[in-house]
C-alpha cells in the first residue's frame, strides 16, 4: 500500500517523493491544505472509499493514513 500511496504523492505534488511511515505529509512533503484536500480526493478515487473530514484531521503521517485507509476498508467490508 505504501507504494500506492507514493504513486498518487508523485501525481498529485508533481514530482517523485521517497516516503516512510514516519513522513509528515504536510512538513516534509511541503503540502499546503489545497494540496492535501487534492491528495484525499486522489486517494478515496484510488481506494473507493470516503474518508471524512474529522478523520482527515487526524492523519498526520504516511502511517497514520495508511492505518485510516486499511480502517475504512474494514468497515466497509463488515
């Protein structure tokens, strides 16, 4: 899934990114809040699913999203 998630950064920032659990999507991608509203949409197209905004609020990290995803995936599922 990381890899995926390091596929939509490059397409939505335009450029290739190297991402671990640990990057901050905002500080060490330099993401402003367009960007990252742009980088949620690409992601709930990717994976089918809507992430809501209260859930947005909390992702801070590549882990952190990666763990909202694989969440909403299970609920929709259940």
């Amino acid at each position: 899934m990381r890899d995926e998630i390091a596929a939509i950064f490059e397409q939505v920032l335009g450029r290739p990114v190297a991402i671990t659990d640990e990057t901050d999507i905002v500080e060490d991608l330099g993401m402003d809040s367009l960007g990252v509203m742009n980088f949620v949409m690409a992601i709930e197209d990717f994976y089918d699913l809507s992430i809501p905004l209260d859930r947005v609020a909390q992702i801070q990290t590549v882990a952190d999203l990666i763990q909202a995803v694989n969440d909403l995936r299970n609920e929709a599922a259940a």
